[in-house]
C-alpha cells in the first residue's frame, strides 16, 4: 500500500512540474492577449456591429507600426516633439508620462550607447556588490598640489528604473570588470535582478567577497593569508 502511494505522490508530484509551467506560460499569454486586444477592440466592436476576437490585437499591432513610421520622418518628429512638449507642462500627466518615456528609452538602445561597459562596484560595504555602468572612461584629475589621478565616472542606477541613481567618481582600482553586456546590464536592473544571465559571471577581481570579518592581509585559521 505504501509502495502504491509513493508511486502516486511521485507521479502526482511529476504532472505538476510539468502541467504547471505550460499553465503559467498559457495564463500569462492569455493575459497579454486579452490586454493588447481589448485596447482597441470595445471601438471597432461598436463600429462594426459584432465582436471579431483578435482584430485588437491586429489593429494595435498596426498602430504602433504607423506610430514608429510617423516618429521616424521629420514631419512625424516635429509633431511628437511638440506633443512631448505639450503633456511635460500638464500637471500629474507630466510626471506619469515623462517617467515611463524614460523607463522605455532606458530599455531602447538610445541610452545603451551612452554606457560604455558594465563593472561591479563593492558597495554599501564590504561583500555587498553593486551593479554600475561606466559613462566616462579615464581621465584625469589634479589637486591642489599637483597630484594627479587616474579617475572614471560610473553610474549606479537605482531598480527597476535605471534612469534614476547617482553617479560616483572613482579610481580604476575601485571597479571591478565583469563580462555582462549593457543590455544585460539593463536587464537587469529593470528585472530587479530576475531577468538574470543563465552563464556564469566572469569578474575580474572576487577578493572583495572574502570574509569580511577577516580584513584582507590578515592570516586565518589555516594560517594562509587573504587578499
């Protein structure tokens, strides 16, 4: 009887892993479609009498095909410039619609252009990380008293909307490479960290996650020597 009923728990168990991601993927496909489809489909189900499923869709899909052909010739850009100039002076309109344009064009490939590589910094202490994007590539700096350093700017954008942070000055030294793509980078910011690469990160440097009650130089129990 045990033997019957381990049978049936593992089975049980079975269909679950596999009928549970086809759900969810059918769900949340559903949920897109009926979300793009029901935009324009209430107005051409009154102008045509009867309810065709899917023709939202379609006409959405066309919409926005004729909205990108209208932002890409110069009669389009001086309407939309003046349309953009127009909803950033209304109240509340403005903050809702400047923030998502910003969200948008941070995902788009203009802002990707303006970050040169993505590096890991060690803050807010030591073996937290913090994901940041160069802006500026070295250059250099001079004190008072003629000392000069080699410093770069790099960006550290806040999640999920990575046209906000703070940008910080630091030393080449201070950052630490690692092989992720901009749009990687993006990615996951705007994910909060779900849209992660499948691959293993390659970091240039990982001594910073050693224990951080053991400060690097110090020996430990074994006797070896961090850093």
């Amino acid at each position: 009887m045990r033997s019957i009923l381990r049978f049936l728990r593992g089975k049980l168990i079975a269909g679950i892993l596999v009928l549970v991601p086809i759900g969810v993927t059918y769900l949340v496909l559903k949920w897109i479609f009926n979300s793009v489809d029901n935009i324009l489909a209430p107005y051409i189900e009154n102008y045509l009498g009867r309810d065709i499923p899917g023709l939202g869709l379609v006409a959405t899909v066309i919409l926005v095909l004729l909205a990108g052909l209208l932002g890409t010739n110069v009669f389009g850009k001086h309407m939309l410039n003046y349309i953009d100039r127009g909803l950033s002076r209304v109240p509340i309109v403005a903050g809702i619609y400047t923030s998502a344009k910003q969200i948008i064009e941070a995902i788009g490939t203009a802002n990707t252009k303006s970050f040169k590589r993505v590096v890991v910094v060690e803050y807010p202490r030591h073996g937290l990380l913090t994901l940041g994007f160069v802006t500026k590539d070295t250059y250099t700096i001079v004190g008072k008293d003629g000392v000069k350093k080699q410093v770069l700017n790099v960006f550290m954008p806040h999640t999920p909307n990575p046209t906000t942070g703070f940008l910080t000055i630091m030393q080449e030294s201070q950052v630490i490479g690692i092989d992720m793509t901009v749009e990687e980078g993006i990615k996951f910011i705007v994910s909060g960290g779900i849209l992660a690469p499948s691959r293993a990160w390659v970091m240039e440097d990982t001594r910073m996650l050693t224990d951080p009650a053991k400060p690097q130089g110090t020996p430990d129990s074994s006797g070896k020597t961090l850093g």
